[in-house]
C-alpha cells in the first residue's frame, strides 16, 4: 500500500535532493573536474551557476514549513 507524501514530506525531500546537488557541483566545481558529453566540454563557470541555483532551491524546499 502507497503512503502518499505530505506537502511539508515533499518539500523536505525536494530541498535534501537538491542540496545534494548542490555540494557535488560545489565540489566539482573547486577540484576543477572535467565533464565531458559527447565532444563538448562543461565549463566550470557551469557548475558554479548550477551551485547557486541548486542551493536556492534547496533552501527554498528545506525551509518551506516556515511561511
């Protein structure tokens, strides 16, 4: 039997997801990885907007049961 996710449930696991996100593209970003798809090469400047973006969000979703 399905237990269906609460909204604050959600929000929590949305904003964990993607502060996970967040750390292993802050990490990517300060070692300087590579990533390569295809032929074309991810700039670094790439991960460190996907960073900011992906701590917003988190934080939006971990804090949400405060408004």
């Amino acid at each position: 039997m399905e237990v269906p996710l609460d909204l604050l449930s959600y929000s929590r696991l949305a904003g964990a997801i993607f502060a996970v996100v967040a750390v292993l593209q802050l990490a990517r970003a300060l070692a300087g990885w590579p990533v390569t798809i295809g032929r074309t090469t991810v700039p670094v400047w790439v991960s460190w907007a996907a960073v900011l973006i992906a701590g917003v969000l988190a934080w939006i979703g971990l804090t949400a049961h405060l408004a």
